[in-house]
C-alpha cells in the first residue's frame, strides 16, 4: 500500500449550510454598511463638513465613531485576533466576527490587518475539526 493511501485522513472543519447563509448575510451587510459609510459620509463632501461642523444625526455619530475606530485600526485588530481565536478553536461566532470586522478593516483602509486576518480565517478552514465533547 503506498504511502499516500496511508495517511491518516482526519475531517477538516467546514460550515454546514445554513451557517454559510449566515456567513454570507454577515459579509454583505459588513461590507455594504462600510461602503455607505465610506463614500456616502467620509468622502462625501458636504457631509463630511457638516459632521465636522457639529451637527447632530445618527450618520455624523456613526462617522465621528468610525473615525475613531479606524484611526485606532480597530477593525484590523479586531479581525486579527478573532481570526486567531478561530483558528485556534473554530467557532461560527468567530468566524462572523472576523468576517464582519475584516470587511470593515478592507473597505476603511485597514487593510493590512483586515487582510492578514482574511487569511487566517480561510486557512482555519483547512484544520481538522475539533473533537466533540
């Protein structure tokens, strides 16, 4: 028998159905929520002044917040270390965590970060699955 046939051959962990559908939602409404806060306040100019100026709404809050956040590179972090938390353990919690992050990181210019933790996540997709309790 050769080698290759001899490996052990253990299950890697893969999302079932369903949970790839939550995937999906939670990366569509990550990513469609940061582009709308990217091009329709951030880079929008009479809103983007206006935001500075003072003015008071839900879309100048959530721009001053993601200004924040992103000056603190909050959602590569974020990304980051929910990517290594899932491919240490996997989890679908994580998994949607780093997917939500990491689609913010990519379309706010936390790139680096966000990317890096892209990675990690699809990689955690090639581990074995972990053991039932």
């Amino acid at each position: 028998m050769p080698n290759h046939e001899r490996a052990m051959h253990y299950p890697v962990y893969s999302p079932s159905a369903r949970q790839v559908c939550w995937l999906l939602i939670v990366g569509f409404l990550a990513v469609g929520e940061a582009l709308y806060l990217r091009y329709l306040a951030i880079e929008h100019a009479p809103v983007s002044l206006a935001c500075q100026a003072g003015q008071a709404s839900w879309l100048c809050s959530s721009f001053r917040l993601v200004i924040v956040l992103y000056n603190n590179s909050v959602f590569g972090w974020v990304a980051l270390l929910a990517a290594l938390l899932n491919l240490m353990r996997p989890s679908i919690v994580l998994i949607s965590v780093t997917l939500a992050a990491a689609g913010f990181g990519l379309v706010l210019h936390n790139a680096g970060l966000a990317g890096l933790a892209v990675a990690l996540a699809i990689l955690s997709l090639a581990r074995p699955a972990p053991a039932p309790e």
